[in-house]
C-alpha cells in the first residue's frame, strides 16, 4: 500500500454509525494515515449522508487530522482505487427491518434483525446488493480488503466467499471485542490481559477459554457469569444466565444465544414490546432520528455519547483495527468471519466460521482450536450452518425450494407449515428488493 496515500471506502455512509468509525480512524491516524476517506449512499440516504458527512468534516478538523471527506451517491467512485471497502448497509432500511420482525410475529415466531426468518429476510435482500459491490471491487480496485460490518454478517461473508469471485473478505462483529471488554471489566482490568478463544459462526459463538494474562480462568469466569446483567446487547433483552447451563455448556453462549437457550422468554417479551414500543426497528427509528437532530448541530464535532444507544459499541474498535493490523502487517489475534478451512472440523471447507485468527498484510489466517467442541456445540452449529449454506444458494439463485428448505429446518421457525407462510409473506412485502425471486 501507498505510505501516506490511503483510500477508504464506506458503503452505506450515511449510517448513524459513522461517526464512530470516524473516531476511531483519527484515533489512529498515526498507524493509519488515511489520505481520503470516501461516504457513499443512495439516494433515499442522501439527506442522512450530508449530515453525517458534515459532522465527519467537522470532528476531522477539530482533531487537526488531514483527511479529506467525501460524499458521493456514485459507488463506484468511492470504491475506485480504495485501499479498504467497509460495508455497513441496510437494503430496505429501517422500514424492511421493522417488516422482518413483524412476519414471524404473526405466527407465534421470533423475529430478529439476523437470526432466524426475519435473518433470512435481510440476507435474501442484501446478498444480491453485495455481490453486485463485488463486481465493482473486482473491476476498480482489485486489491482492496472489503471488510464487512453488513448482517447477518456471516450468511453475507459466505456469499463472498463463494460467488464475490476472488475478492478478499473479511466479515466483522463487534460481539467478541465486547465480550472480552467484558471479562476485563468483570475483573477489573486492562482489556490488553485478556484472551479469548472464540468458536462458531457469527451470531452463534461460544467463548470456550478465557485467559488473564496468562492464567486461564474459564472455570471462575462462567461461575461471575451466570446472572451477570452485563453479558449482553443493547438490542437484545438482558436475561441472566442460568448458573447450571453455564456450568453444563462449559463454555460462555453469545448473547444471541437467547434466542435458542430461553427462546420462550425472549419470543414473550418480544410480543409482548410488539404491542407497546413496537419493534426494534421501531425503537432504533426513533434513536436514530434523535441522533441525526444531534448531528445536525453546526457546533457539534465529537461522536455524541447518546451514540451508546444505538448498539454499536466497539465497532469502530473493531473496524479501524481490523484495517490498521492489515495495513501495519501486525500479525496479531483478532476474532473476524473467515473461511473454516478444516478450522471447525465438522463444518464444510467453503463456509465462513467466526474464530480467532493472526491478522496480517495478507489478511486473516485463522488459528486451530485449543479445545474440540463438544456434541451440544457440534449439533446446533451443523444445523444453523446448514441452514446458512441454503439461505446463501436461495438469495443468489432466487429458488423458492431451497428458501423453504432454509426456514423449514432453521431451529427458530422448524415447521414446514410456518416456514412457507412466512416465505410467502417475505417474497411478497420485498418483492421490490428481491427480482431474483420474480424473473
């Protein structure tokens, strides 16, 4: 890469997250001299991506970085000559969003941005969109790293992986950082004493191991997990681990976790939001116009705290040091979505797994496991991942069969009854976003 010459490309830069980003990128402008960083939306984010653009311009000018700004609605002129493709989009908005917990809904099911139908609706919209950036990545900057914050994150890595043709991908989370932030504040410590190894696909990991500078204490960690309140994510609602299934599983469940482990619990306070709040979509709609109203302040030119909301954390952590250890060739540990490669012994080669690994100039390189799963991870793993692999075919192929094979054996919908009603119902509210589906 060009010393002192560094492009940035961020897909969907009109988000109420980029501010973040932007943070963190002048935090770090010594070890990563970004010379442009470029804003690209489309035209229903035009308004948001002036806003957020003139807030980056402000923030980069209170910190005396010399980063030039750009906003554009062409894509392709950001992703030309990039050095990093960063995407964070949502197709359809928050408005699809809010369609996609409110399907599953209907029929007595969970509905969640990533994980299960309403998941599988996102990724039918976003692969397509994704592949196409792909296209663009190929043909204009061959060389980029695109580095995806994109959900479901995994199901949208996979699909590069397979169809992106080549392009070099690394999918992003902000879950195990936070985890590890976590741990360290459990104890009271620096982050930089703690280690963890992650095993499993995005937003369906188990922290396996937990050492403090050196010592491994999984054993004391599980036992102050259990009922610890903060364990989890702004977006999803805060039950305490049960001290027995800790113990049991020997290992920490992600916060999504929730969904599969206490799904009873989390589908009643769901419904029961459904008629108060409303959504998630609802309520982060609401967060998001108060944050742009923020934004908008000509005097403002810090990442406002009420970001915090927003369920975010860490993700500007994670991003800019994603792209820092790339550009520095550190060759240090950082959990990211690769390709499994034998790393998940009983997952195929091809699909994408969330692990640690040692990022380099070359990318991600993920690392063996220090302990093999055991059969309550193997099981849920495979048929999560199954489901994965033909939501990935369904949303390049827009073949109705395997979309109906996905819901039906996805843990969280399990009936074919159920599965083809909601399909039914998916295809006809995104008909608009899904042409694949109606040639």
């Amino acid at each position: 890469m060009k010393q002192k010459e560094l492009k940035i490309a961020v897909i969907g830069g009109g988000s109420s997250y980029t501010p973040e980003l932007v943070e963190g990128l002048i935090k770090r402008f010594s070890e990563l001299p970004v010379k442009q960083l470029y804003l690209a939306d489309i035209e229903a984010g035009r308004e948001k991506l002036e806003i957020v653009g003139a807030l980056a311009r402000r923030m980069a000018e209170k910190a005396g970085v010399p980063m030039e700004i750009k906003l554009t609605l062409d894509r392709r002129e950001a992703i030309e000559g990039a050095d990093f493709v960063a995407t964070q989009m949502r197709v359809g908005l928050l408005e699809a969003r809010s369609r996609d917990e409110r399907i599953p809904a209907r029929y007595g099911l969970i509905g969640q941005e990533t994980t299960g139908a309403g998941g599988f609706a996102k990724a039918l919209r976003t692969v397509p969109v994704i592949l196409d950036i792909c296209r663009d990545i190929r043909e204009l900057a061959p060389d980029a790293f695109m580095l995806n914050f994109t959900n479901p994150a995994g199901i949208v890595t996979e699909a590069v992986l397979k169809y992106g043709g080549g392009v070099k991908t690394i999918g992003l989370c902000n879950l195990p950082i936070g985890i590890r932030m976590q741990v360290a504040e459990l104890y009271g410590v620096d982050d930089s004493l703690v280690d963890i190894e992650t095993v499993g696909i995005n937003h369906l990991n188990w922290t396996t191991r937990v050492h403090l500078d050196g010592v491994d204490i999984t054993t004391d960690f599980l036992e102050k997990a259990a009922g610890s309140s903060g364990l989890t994510m702004k977006n999803i609602p805060d039950l305490d681990w049960d001290a027995g299934l800790l113990k049991a599983l020997k290992a920490l469940p992600c916060a999504y976790h929730r969904y599969y482990y206490m799904r009873d619990e989390m589908l009643s306070e769901q419904l029961e939001k459904l008629h108060t709040v409303g959504t998630r979509a609802d309520v982060v709609k609401q967060v998001e116009e108060e944050l742009f109203e923020l934004y908008k302040d000509p005097d403002l030119n810090v990442k406002p705290s009420q970001l915090e909301q927003r369920g975010g954390a860490y993700y500007s952590e994670v991003a800019v040091r994603l792209m820092t250890s790339i550009y520095t060739n550190k060759k240090d540990i950082q959990t990211v979505n690769v390709r499994n490669n034998g790393i998940i012994s009983f997952l195929p080669d091809e699909v994408s797994i969330e692990v640690n690994a040692v990022i380099d100039a070359d990318g991600a390189h993920p690392l063996q496991l220090t302990r093999t799963p055991g059969a309550h991870i193997r099981g849920m793993l495979q048929v999560v991942k199954a489901y994965e692999e033909l939501t990935v075919e369904a949303a390049v192929h827009g073949d109705y069969d395997t979309a109906l094979q996905a819901l039906t054996i996805h843990p969280l919908v399990g009936t074919a009854a159920a599965a083809k009603a909601i399909l039914d119902d998916i295809l006809t509210e995104n008909r608009s976003y899904l042409p694949q589906f109606f040639q």
